[in-house]
C-alpha cells in the first residue's frame, strides 16, 4: 500500500510531528526543572502549527528574528514578543503600528546610538518601549560585554528616556563550535554568568532589570544551572539537524526535519545518483563542513528515513542533487535506486533548509498529511 | 533630498533596470551575431518583469528549472518552455496538464528508464511529449556521452514510442571553474562539438534531431563559433554576480542584483559592523570562496553601490552580517558607518541570493521604484 507521502511532489520539507513534540517536550520539561521559562526562537519553522505546539507545551511568549515573524504571531494571537535582533531605527514605525495594534512587542539595543534613536522615536510618539540590552557572552556576534561602561550607558539612556528595561539577553552563538559536554557545559555557565553579572551591573546602578534571558539550543541544553537566569531562547531544538548531531546534543532519531526527493537520473561510472533535491531545496548551508563528520549537503536515507551508509551528497545545483555511492556500487546503482524511486535527505541546519520551502508536509504518527504553511521574506 | 531606496525596509534585493536591461542587449546580441536562439533560464530571477524584457529582446522561448515555473511563465501567455531537469515520472501528470492547457511545453530525459517511462505515460494518456535528451559534455552533473550507446537507445526508444525528439542539449556547468578566456572558448567549443556529435549521431541512425541546445553564460559569452547549435540556454546573465565577475564574464558595472541592508551595531574592538543582511538575506552561497578572489558573502558597498575597499562581509547569521574592516579602522567605524546608515550588497550568485527575497524592488534610470513579485517554491 502507497503511504501517504507517496502522493507529494519533490522536493518536499517533511516534518515528523512525534520528533517534533518529543523534541518540544524534552526542551520544555528541562528548563521546567531548572526553573526557567522558554521562550521558543520560531526563525527555525516560521509556521503557526509548530509555534502553538511549543506554546501548548507550556513556553512564555515567543523570539523573532524579524518584524513580519512578530506582525505573523501577533496576529494569530501571541501577544507577548521579543524581536531579538537590534533594531534598525528605520523598522520603528513598524514597531510601534505593531504595539499600538496591542502586540506587547518588546526592541532589542546594544549600544548609546540605537538606544538614543529609540528614545528619540518614542518620545516623539508618545511610546514606552519594552527593552532588551544585548550582551555579548562569547565575542561571537553582537552585544555588550557584561562590564563596559556602554552598557550602564545603554540602561541609563533607556531608563531617562522613560523606556522600560526588561531586562538583558545573550546568546552563546559560539556553542555551534563545540562538540563535547565539558566544552558545552562550561560555555553554557559562561552564558549564564556574563548575562546574570550585566544585569547585577545594570541594577547597582539604580536602574531595574527584572530579566536575565539566554540561549541558543546547545548550551540550553547543556546548563547545569541557571542561577539568576529568568528565560531561555532556543530556536533549533524543535527539528534539530545534523549541526545538532555533531555537535552531540540530539539523536539520529530526533531529527525531525528532512526533504524529500525524487531520483531523476544515474551517472553509473562515477557511482552517482543524480536527485530533484539541489540547493534550493537544501539551502547552500554547509554547516557540517568544519565539524567532526562532514555530511555534504546532507545525510541521505531511504523514503522510510533510515540512514543509506556510504551515500554522500556530494554536490548540489540548483535544482539537481548529486549523491555519491563510489564506483564499486556502479553496477547496481541503476537497479538499487531507480529513476522515479524516492529518498529523504536530512539537512545540515534545519532553518536554513526550512527556509527553502512555502509550505511544510506535516506527517502524524498515524501518517496523516498535514500542509503547513511556512513565512517567507521581510 | 532622500533617494527612492530610502523609502524600502531593509534586507531588499534591489534590481538596477538599467544594467539588467543592458545586461539583456548584450547577450541577445551576441546571440544574433552568431546566428542562434536565446531561450533565457528564468531561474535566475523567477521573475515576470524580468522575463518579458528578455523576451521583448528577441528571446525565443523560455527554459525553466522547475514546473511551478512553467506554469507561471505560461500563465502569463509565454507558451514555449522547456522543462531543462530530467523528469521524475511523477511530475509526468503535471506536465501533462499544462500542455493540455495549451503549452508547449518541452521535457528532458538522459535515462533509457527515463525514456519508458515518459513513453508509457504518454501511450496510456495519448500524448505526444516534445522531448529532449541530455548530452554530458563535462562530467559535470547529468547526461549521456555523446558516443554513448545508450543516446541512441534513448533516442530510439522516444521515436519508436511516438514522442517528437527536439533536440539534444548539454549546459558546460564545469565554466564556473574557470577564470580565463582560452579555457572558456576551448570548454564552449567542447560544449558545442560534443553536442552537435550526439545530434550528428542520433540522425545517423534515421532519428529526426532537428536541434541543438547549448549553454551556460560564461561559454555563452566565450564561444567563438555555434556552428550546428540552434539555441543557446543562459541564466545569471541577467543579472551577473561576483562568481561570474571571477570567472571573468562580467565588469563590476553589470552587476544589476544588490541586497539593501542596514547597520544596525558595532564591535569596534573588532572592527566590525553588524547589520541586517545575514544568510537569509544574502544566501548560503559562497560560490566565490575557491575562485581567484573570495568575497565572503559578498562584495559591500555604500548606498549608492560603490565598492567599499577593505570590507570583508565575513560572517553571517540569520539575520546578522558580519562585515569586517579591520582594527586599524576601528575608531572611525562608528562614526563612518552609523547605526541606521545604509550598505548594498553585491551578492556571490544572483540565483541564490534573488530566491531568498519574494520580491525585488527594481530601480529604474530615473530612481522611479517598482516592486516585481519573485516565484518561490515548486
């Protein structure tokens, strides 16, 4: 009997809905133990069933990476907000159209001039904004250290310019480099410890800063403690991805994401399968490249998702794939995998693959199908 | 007074009408001059304004990489496609149903499976396909040898079938490994010999082949001579990037794709200056990283698209680009490049880049801005 998947065109995003809440529920019930919130980071699916699944299992508000993800949630009835890149003085408007709507949509700064340009825009409107300071945990990207004098600059600008500081956030984006659970954990308290000190900073100033928020999924899910930290961001853990993998914090059987595509085509003396899943459809992310195994443009599995030894997608045009099994599977490559026969490839990095794809096929335990619709663009 | 971009949100892509227009004429001529037809790859821009003007130049017909662009172009009254990925099967009903409707639509194989299958659909469901057969002229990707046996098979097994044989094409994707114009006019006139040969041999054997379908924009811009070829094939013409600027087809003032973004902080102990144009904006694309200059993920430049020597866009995050100046400048960074403030980005591949975006925003000579709708998805 054909299962369900059977009737979709290729390539498809397939998401596995038990993966999926399992993963849901093992981030969750973790920081329920260590006592904080989550506050899923939904850049990963950009998909409504997934963010309510998330907050069904119990997660506080919801992370974006841009203003069309906020105006998305908010209007389907997530209030509470945290647009988690520095804002450009340029997208306030839009900010504030979103707050005045009633979204309780809270701005992200990390320096004088971005606070400055916020107050500025705010008393102009008449607008209290909810604010984050950004710190920087690991020198990886973006914020304030935890003890530069910015920063008490920062929280003070926002405190006399009447903005309401929530609080300060970090992300330990450097995590995707480790591989080990030493290495992991120690980053993790070093997240925790740079973040809870700014905001001590911030308060032995006179100014509040109730908040303590930090993530990324490695170190969320390697903290041993999280003293003094209020919420965690994490965004991956949903689908996780063969990044995860390598970087040791999820199984094979947990990763929830993979697309599926079609054989179009054999290259029998080189021991290459020619697929309809290229780049677009896999994203250029090469996020395995530098890690412990390097797994091309993806893991290559059979329709069923168990993993095809010695496949390796070695080479990705736009919309052609090329897996290589060596020349000494040549003569019954033809015959193993033949033309119209189907694969599930796993990605690299889920959101960058995700990103590909208009729409989601959702499949339930039982096989159902669901279509999930997917944001795309700004 | 403010420029017409001022007024876009932040990342955009940004077409230069101009350079795309003359980006346009340039191929078209050159195509007239060597006395073949230009049927444009649309996957570079999936984009209708874009395709028209193609098509307004001389253009015969379009060449698609998916049948979600078919449908589009024929939708929008273009009725010659040509589908150039070997079909799966399982597209065979969808391609069906658009030539039903009325489209010429054309179909590539390179498989003598490929071929029966496409025959026995087509017997049961009464159809004639224009069809295709992919000729490897590289080792590249796809195709048959054009001495292979098998091509004849193929092409026995269409005609016997009742399908109408086009024509045979090849695409010389090995191009974008070169850098200089004796290896491009030797590997186009490779690309043109060996797919002539698989014509001559196909009609060798009573097997009508009346074209002859070449193509990628660096050969395209090479060839010294199409002697037997019909039809050129090209894409990232349209727009160039820095991949082709490497390669060595294009001048810094072809490049007519961008990506608008904006600064949104600073690291000035590093030198860097954070925006918002990450790899959801720019692509994971980092085609140029092994060709004689890597761009990182693309060439910065100020507002109005100079070229801003010294920057390194060398990192990216979702929504987070990294572009390096260098410490030595890292006391006028702040200063030179201010929160707010505006860069534009030329991109590694315009194909990559341009499907991150659901819309273009095209400028034209006079700054006059229009918003052209870009495909996404199959």
């Amino acid at each position: 009997m054909p299962t369900p998947i059977a009737s979709l065109d290729t390539p498809a995003a397939l998401i596995d809905i038990p993966r999926m809440q399992r993963n849901i529920q093992r981030m969750q019930q973790r920081l329920n133990e260590l006592g904080v919130r989550l506050r899923p980071h939904i850049k990963t699916s950009k998909c409504l069933p997934v963010i309510h699944a998330q907050i069904a299992a119990g997660a506080s508000g919801v992370t974006v990476s841009t203003l069309k993800e906020a105006e998305h949630c908010f209007a389907a009835g997530i209030r509470d907000v945290f647009y988690a890149v520095a804002i450009a003085p340029g997208k306030l408007p839009q900010a504030l159209a979103l707050r005045r709507q009633g979204c309780n949509l809270s701005l992200l700064t990390d320096s004088v001039a971005g606070a400055e340009a916020i107050v500025a825009f705010a008393q102009q409107q008449d607008e209290r904004f909810d604010m984050w300071i950004e710190i920087d945990c690991d020198g990886h990207r973006s914020g304030l250290a935890a003890d530069a004098p910015a920063l008490l600059e920062v929280a003070q600008s926002l405190s006399n310019g009447g903005m309401h500081l929530r609080g300060v956030m970090t992300h330990a984006g450097s995590s995707y480099e480790l591989d080990n659970p030493p290495a992991l954990q120690a980053l993790a308290e070093q997240e925790r410890r740079l973040c809870v000190r700014a905001a001590e900073n911030i308060r032995a100033i006179g100014v509040a800063c109730a908040e303590v928020s930090i993530g990324s999924t490695p170190t969320a899910l390697s903290a041993l403690n999280l003293d003094g930290v209020t919420e965690v961001r994490a965004g991956v853990y949903v689908f996780f991805d063969l990044v995860m993998h390598n970087i040791g914090v999820c199984q094979a059987d947990e990763l929830a994401l993979s697309v599926l595509t079609s054989v179009i085509g054999h290259q029998p003396d080189k021991g290459w399968i020619i697929t309809d899943a290229g780049w677009m459809a896999m994203s250029r992310d090469r996020g395995t490249q530098r890690q412990r195994h390097d797994f091309g443009y993806g893991q290559v599995c059979n329709e069923a998702g168990d993993w095809i030894e010695g496949a390796q997608f070695s080479g990705a045009n736009q919309e052609h794939g090329i897996i290589s099994l060596g020349t000494a599977q040549h003569e019954t490559l033809v015959t193993r995998f033949p033309i119209g026969s189907r694969l599930r490839i796993l990605p690299n990095h889920a959101c960058a693959t995700g990103a590909q794809f208009p729409d989601y096929h959702a499949v339930a335990a039982d096989g159902t199908l669901h279509t999930w619709s997917r944001l795309h663009g700004w």
